[in-house]
C-alpha cells in the first residue's frame, strides 16, 4: 500500500479539514436558526479482493462534506441538509459506486411540527415531512449508514409517539431515494445528478420501543414492508417484501452483563434477477438472527481504561436449490456496527452467512477509543452466493467454511470535539470455499485499511 499527498482533491481535502477544525462547534442564531457540518476525507487500500466482478487490488480516496440548517419557532421545524460526496483515484474495476458518490444532494429537506400531550398528559407527537434520513431500532433494516461516503436518503412522512410511561413508537410512508448518477462513467467523473424519488419503491412500516419490558431490559417490535416494480429504464426484482423483527437489548454498565437478542422473518415474493421476468416471482422464507452477551469491566480492570468483552453470533439465512427463496435481504440496513466497513471493502454482509465472533472495546480516555473482532465466516447455504462477494459454487463441493476475519478500529481526537483521526481495518484469512470457488484459484487473503480525518463544526 502507498499513501501520496500528491493527490490535489486529497491536499485540498487536508487544507480545508484543518481551518474547519478550529472553527466554533455550530452556531446558534437567536432567531433560532442553528447550522452544523462536518468534513470528512479517507483514503482506502484494498488487496486480496474477495468480491467477484472486481479487480483484485482497489484505492480510494474520498471526500464528504455535510451542511446542516434548522429553523425553530415554537412547535414548528423546518430543515435542509446537504451532503456532497466525492471520490478519486479508483483503478480499473474498481468497486467504486453510488455508496461513494453523491455530489451536492439536499438529502434532507423536510418541515416539522411537535405536539404536546395531543392524546392527553404525557402523550407527545411529531410529524415530519419531506426528505430526511432515518436510523430505526437496530439499524439492521432501516438506517443511514455514517462509514459509507453517500448516505440513504428518504422521502414522505414520519410520526414520532412518545406515551408517559416512555414507549415510543416511530411509523414511516416513504419512498427511499434512489442515488444519481448511476452509471460508472457518470460516477468516476463525480458529475452531479439530483436523487429521484421513483413511485415504484415504497417503504412503509413502524417500529415500537418499551423501555422496560422486563427490568433493565427493552423491548423493540418492528414491521416494514418493501414494494419494488420496474420502471422505464430501471428493472427491478420486484420485490414484495413483509420483515417482521422482535429484538431484547440491555445496554451495557460498568460491572454487569449485558445482551441483544432480534430475530427477523421475511416473507413475500421476488424476482433472483432484475430481468427478463419470464416466470411467476418466487415466493420469499427467509431469516436473520443476531446474539451477543458481553461484560463491561470496572476501571480496575486495566488501570483506567474502560473495557467491554462479548461474544456474538450472526446468521442470515441464504437460498437453497429447489423450493421457497431463502437469501435475507437487509432492505436498507448498516453493515458497519456488525460486521465489517462498507466503502470498497463491503465483503461481508446479511446474507447467507454463519458468523460467530468475539469481540474487545477499550476507551482509554475520553478521546481514544478502539474495538478488535475476530469472527469465523461459513455459508448458511453451500450452493448460494456467500454473504455480498458473489462468489458462488452451484455444486457445493466448495463446502461452506469461507475463512476467517479480523477487523478493527482505532479513533483519536487529534484536537477535542473539532479533528478527529480514525484508522479501521480488516483481514480475510480465505478459507477453502475462498480459495476454490473463486477464481484465480487461490488468490491471495484479502487486506483493507482506511485512513480518515473527519472535522464536525
């Protein structure tokens, strides 16, 4: 790997991240108008590529610069932001797509209102409407994912529930924007196409949260449901999609045990591939379950240094030969809180995957903090495609063991609360579907690294 300030979007990237660094975190007008940003650039190095159709090696260097306003006067809101992501210096097939490039996009745009005890004492409303992202329960379905360059953006309404004994619910009627340019010329040449909004993707749902189900413990019940159609120009799978997730979660304290536990069904209908759509859409039956349990140590446990140890397990279910269709779909779920970057890395996500993992959170200080995950990699499914790489062995004679990974994070505030460095990697140790399935045969173990700067304001 090479690292070059040579690069002008990459020097130009560093000389604006370190004025806005020293720039007043936010400002309040007294009219009540409040404006924040942030500034972010990495370079990316990726070898040993485990993802089929793709070079074997793959750089990047990108830059996201985010504006956010927001008016208040009284109950009512009224909000934009703009993202502007660009990348550079990607190699010929290289993984390089909409996830990294969105230039000058006002992904939120929305007007809001709150309403106090609307259905009595205690029982408080917001509603939202226009553009606006949306991080929702787990993030495993519905989320704005901060690693990736380009974030999911969503269009219509959203009401907020808030009950006095603090049980919130969230319900959604939106159609997630569909991120332009799409073609790799368009988005090699960062060139700037405004997001659509397309009236044959819908995602409709909700998602309820008690605070105290059973002690300390919360519990979270969700639905959403996809509807996908083609459109000129843009096929689909046509996805008819109904997930249902329930999900337990103690969130971690210093000297006691904590978990999470969600379990999501999939049903409905869909398309393998976009086109040509000959036969009847398969029906869908597929899964997802993750389980963690970890310890947070007390500060005696390594001097000052506050330590968190758990052990996890994921498996998303894939599709089998003959039958239902069986590969999870993540809808527009993170992939980085669980396991891995996205970026041009993205090898491992929710689908056809058995994964399970140990993993260590330490935070030295309160402007250090790092986490390390060694987990195991097999197919749910011999015969399917493993998890997001492609690479498929219709035989089976493969098997389903894919390796191993180890994957981390460190994150240092270079200057407190205005410049922060953050350095995350990942190691592929390729296991004998790997090393057999996907060709050249025996290619060498994959190797990522992000370097990143990133200044709030």
């Amino acid at each position: 790997m090479s690292f070059s300030l040579s690069n002008k979007p990459l020097r130009a990237a560093l000389y604006l991240s370190s004025i806005y660094a020293f720039m007043p975190a936010g400002a309040q007008a007294a009219d009540g108008l409040s404006l924040s940003g942030s500034v972010r650039v990495r370079y990316e190095d990726l070898s040993g590529q485990s993802r089929a159709g793709f070079g074997e090696n793959d750089q990047l260097y990108s830059l996201r610069t985010i504006l956010t306003g927001e008016y208040r006067s009284g109950p009512w809101r009224t909000g934009i932001e703009l993202h502007d992501s660009r990348a550079y210096g990607s190699r010929p097939y290289s993984a390089i797509g909409t996830s990294e490039v969105n230039v000058l996009e006002p992904v939120q745009a929305y007007i809001a209102r709150d309403f106090n005890d609307a259905f009595g004492p205690g029982y408080d409303v917001s509603a939202q409407a226009g553009r606006f992202t949306l991080n929702l329960g787990s993030g495993r379905l519905v989320a704005s994912d901060d690693y990736s360059n380009a974030t999911n953006g969503y269009t219509g309404v959203k009401l907020d529930l808030t009950t006095p004994s603090h049980t919130k619910a969230t319900f959604i009627y939106t159609l997630p924007q569909v991120r332009l340019p799409n073609y790799e010329a368009y988005i090699l040449d960062n060139e700037q196409q405004f997001d659509r909004e397309m009236g044959n993707l819908f995602l409709v749902g909700g998602i309820v949260t008690k605070p105290e189900l059973f002690g300390t413990t919360r519990g979270e019940i969700s639905y959403f449901r996809l509807s996908e159609d083609d459109a000129p120009g843009m096929p689909t799978r046509n996805r008819e999609l109904d997930t249902l997730s329930l999900r337990l979660i103690r969130s971690p304290e210093v000297g006691h045990v904590d978990y999470e536990l969600e379990t999501i069904y999939q049903s409905g209908t869909t398309y393998v591939e976009p086109y040509p759509h000959y036969d009847d859409a398969y029906d869908v039956s597929a899964g997802f379950v993750h389980a963690d349990i970890g310890y947070s140590f007390s500060e005696g446990f390594w001097g000052s240094i506050k330590t968190r140890l758990s052990v996890e397990y994921d498996y998303a279910s894939g599709d089998k030969l003959g039958g239902k269709y069986g590969r999870f779909d993540t809808l527009f779920g993170m992939r980085r809180a669980d396991f891995a970057p996205d970026g041009i890395y993205s090898q491992i996500g929710r689908a056809n995957i058995s994964t399970p993992g140990i993993r260590l959170e330490v935070a030295p200080t309160p402007r250090f903090d790092a986490f390390v995950v060694y987990r195991g990699l097999w197919l749910a499914e011999p015969t399917d495609s493993f998890s997001t790489t492609g690479v498929r062995d219709f035989s089976g004679q493969s098997g389903s063991f894919a390796g191993t990974q180890l994957e981390g994070r460190a994150r240092f505030w270079l200057v407190p609360n205005r410049l922060r460095a953050e350095v995350s990697g990942a190691i592929i140790d390729k296991g004998y579907f790997l090393k057999t399935a996907l060709y050249p045969y025996n290619s060498p173990d994959t190797h990522y690294i992000s370097v990143a700067l990133t200044s709030p304001f």
